[in-house]
C-alpha cells in the first residue's frame, strides 16, 4: 500500500508578506498504525495459540461478551482503515487529506487506548490477531464457528496493520545532521563556501528547563544513529514502532534481545528528542538556489522560509500486555532534519544488510559505522561537493568522542573500522580501502568505490 504523507510544517513570507506555508508530500511513506506484533511473548504459530485462546475466553467471559470485544476492537480498526481509505484516494483535495491524516491519528490513538482498558487476556488475543493472515483465520472459524462473523471482520482489517520490517537504511548526509552532536542552543551551521562567499543556516534548539537541569540537553551521534533508523522505519512503509524493531533498524540484526540497560537508554533518547525542538532556517539557502525548486517555486519570491518541529515528533503508547509493560512509539510527522535533507537532495539509502557486519553493537560501532557510511554515500552523491577519498581518523575520533583517549582505545576503533569496511567489500557495497600512514602513525582510510 501507498499513500501521501505530509512532511514537517514550513512556514515563509513572500514579497507582499503573505504567510506561506508549505505541506511538503511524497509517495511511498505508508500511514499505518501496526499492532504490536513482536512483543517476546508472541508465539511463532500464531493461529495454534489463538485457537487454544479462543476457547478459554468464552469459558471465562461468555461468547457474547468476547463477541462485543471483537466487535469493538473491529470498529476501532475499521475507522483507521477508512481514514487510511480516504488518504489513498486520488482526487482527494489538501483540505481533505489533513482532515483524513487528523482522523487516521486519532483513530489509531483510540485503538491503543482501547487495548490498554482491556482485561489482559483479551488484549493479549487481538494483539496475536495481527499476526494471522485472512488465509490462516480458517481454523479460528472451525473452531469456534459462533463468532466467526466477529474474526472474519477483524482479520480483514489486522494483517493490513502490520508492521514492515525495513530491508533499506535511509541516511541522512546533510551538513545539519553531520554536525547533529556540535549542536547548541543557536548555531550557525556552514552549509556552502563558494569563492568569496559562505552561506549558512541558523538552526536553534529548544527544551524544557528540566531537560537542561537533568544534563539531557546535548545531542550524541548515537542520536543520529536512532534518528536514521526512526526515518528507515518510516520510509518502509510504517509509522510505529517498538524499541526491539528501532534497534533492528539501527543495526540489521533480526529479532534482537536488547538488555534492560540498553532498552531503558535508547527509550530515554527517544524521550529526549520528542521533546526538543529545532527550528532551521534555509532563507540564506534559498537566496543561493540551494533547495530543491519544488519546494520554494511559486507565484511570489519567499523572503524566509524555515522548518520548525520536534526533533522526533513522536506519540507514546504504554500498556501491559501479560504482565509486562510495552511501550509503543507513532511517527506523527516526518522528522525536520529528514524535511530539510530531502529538499537538499542529500539522502542515502542502502541495503540493511550493510548494518551487519560481525561485530558487537555499542555506542561506540553504532555511530562508527553510521559515520563510515555516511562519508562513503557523501562521497558518492553527487549533489555533494564532497570529492575526498580519504577519511581521517583524527575526524573518526572526535566523531565518536575519542579525540584524547589513549592508543588502545584508538586501536580498537581503527580496528573495529576495519572489521565494517572488510564487511562492505563482502557485500560489493566498496572495491577496497587502505589505510594512509604517516610514518608509524596510521592516519586514516582510503576508499575505492569504483
């Protein structure tokens, strides 16, 4: 499935100081809200486990009160399909697509709410029904035939809501996002040097006063690994997420079990950034002719234009499926610095696979390998007027923090880079790389990618 998706609002003025506003779109983000079909206590069969369910539940509750629950749950799910139905259609107008995208987000957040009101062994079978195919529903139907109206019309509408597991990494090579961990409360980020003349963009941050009391003020490039991977998700066609498919995004690695320390940082970045906000403003890069003509072309010339957002503009979900709470994140719009690198041009996108070379995931391989691929896709991007073919590691080190550890530490990570890059050779994705010495001293990498 298909759809249109808004991007993050921009708001401009033109000559005569008319406010205008841009609702950037683009085909292939897909509007949907997947039910939590991952969660470690899913099993594999899902039909064997809700034919044993099914029959528990009407012993327990009576057929109609579990008839009523399949019904609610279905109206539920049925108002998000029809809000979906209108987004897909062709001739819809703007006024109506905001309308149909207000409702699809609603609808969606009524559903989740229902499921958190719901006793927990109900709410663990309509979450299971998600992961069974109209075709498997069958035996379901067989085995308790008196409510076979009721599953027919559920699983018609859940297989639709399923999440997508992404087989792309979507990067983000824009000079805003390179500098993601240098950013202040007010910055002036140099996007362009041309001759005598350098243009820049102003990007400011804004948090709540705790956040800078607590010290979770300043961002990390383990943040723009999270931030890829939220834009992966979204660009595979879902719009939410759980922390163990973030991870898989982040990382390429399949069914992942994420320690209780690992889960509760991720989640606390994920917190971080749905609450700071960024506004960045591209006048200057439009004066220059350094956005994409679509976005800023019109009747009247824009005198100032700026993306204004959170830096995730994330909803939460939270409820207790046996036992155990489960947390559940919605993509309501499309991330700012994601808006701003597509109307830049400067987006990469490669195969997940890249993300699995034999190596541990940490904080420091994460965005040491988002780093390599980033430098590798700039080079390779044309609309860049980056042209080296030589990575220094004195950059890597202080990408990663590193400028002042000792030689150890700098060994592990010249030799963790080495571990990613042999990977890339494997899948094609490089012909070779060198390391560059400077006498005894290794001072950085030398790509050939073609």
């Amino acid at each position: 499935m298909t759809n249109y998706k808004f991007s993050g609002i921009m708001y401009g003025y033109s000559e005569n100081d008319r406010p205008a506003v841009a609702l950037c779109r683009s085909k292939n983000e897909v509007i949907l809200m997947p039910a939590p079909t991952n969660m470690k206590q899913t099993p594999v069969d899902y039909t064997g486990a809700l034919s044993e369910l099914l029959p528990q539940l009407i012993e327990k509750y009576t057929r109609d009160v579990v008839a009523d629950y399949l019904n609610s749950c279905s109206e539920k799910l049925l108002e998000v399909e029809h809000n979906n139905d209108v987004l897909l259609a062709t001739s819809i107008d703007e006024r109506a697509q905001a309308g149909a995208l207000k409702g699809l987000v609603a609808a969606t957040g009524e559903y989740y709410t229902m499921l958190a009101r719901l006793p927990e062994d109900i709410r663990r079978f309509l979450i299971l029904m998600g992961g069974v195919t109209s075709n498997e529903i069958s035996e379901l139907l067989n085995a308790q035939p008196n409510v076979g109206d009721e599953l027919s019309r559920l699983a018609s509408v859940m297989p639709a809501l399923q999440s997508i597991r992404p087989k792309n990494h979507v990067m983000q090579i824009d000079p805003i996002s390179s500098k993601l961990a240098q950013l202040q409360e007010v910055n002036q980020v140099t996007v362009s040097r041309r001759r005598n003349l350098t243009i820049q963009t102003t990007v400011s941050l804004y948090c709540p006063e705790h956040m800078k009391i607590d010290g979770n003020f300043q961002l990390t490039n383990y943040d723009r690994s999270i931030i890829n991977g939220v834009i992966s998700i979204l660009e595979s066609g879902s719009n939410s997420f759980t922390v163990p498919m973030l991870y898989h995004a982040m990382t390429g690695k399949e069914n992942p079990t994420l320690d209780d320390g690992l889960l509760e940082e991720i989640k606390q970045k994920l917190d971080t950034m749905r609450r700071l906000s960024i506004n960045i403003d591209l006048t200057e890069e439009i004066k220059a002719h350094m956005i994409d003509r679509r976005y800023t072309d019109g009747e009247d010339k824009l005198q100032s234009f700026t993306i204004d957002s959170y830096l995730l503009p994330l909803n939460k979900y939270i409820g207790v499926v046996n036992g155990k709470k489960s947390e559940m994140y919605q993509i309501i719009d499309t991330p700012p610095l994601y808006s701003y690198a597509k109307m830049k041009n400067q987006i990469s996108t490669v195969s997940i696979d890249l993300l699995k070379a034999p190596i541990n995931n940490n904080a420091t391989t994460i965005p040491l390998r988002t780093y390599l691929l980033g430098r590798i896709e700039a080079m390779k991007n044309q609309n860049n007027s980056i042209m080296r073919d030589i990575i220094l590691f004195d950059a890597i080190y202080a990408e990663l923090g590193d400028e002042h550890s000792d030689k150890k530490r700098k060994k592990r990570i010249r030799d963790y880079a080495a571990i990613i890059l042999d990977h890339f050779i494997k899948l094609e994705y490089i012909l070779q790389y060198e390391f560059i010495r400077d006498g005894r001293n290794i001072r950085g990498i030398r790509i050939y990618w073609q």
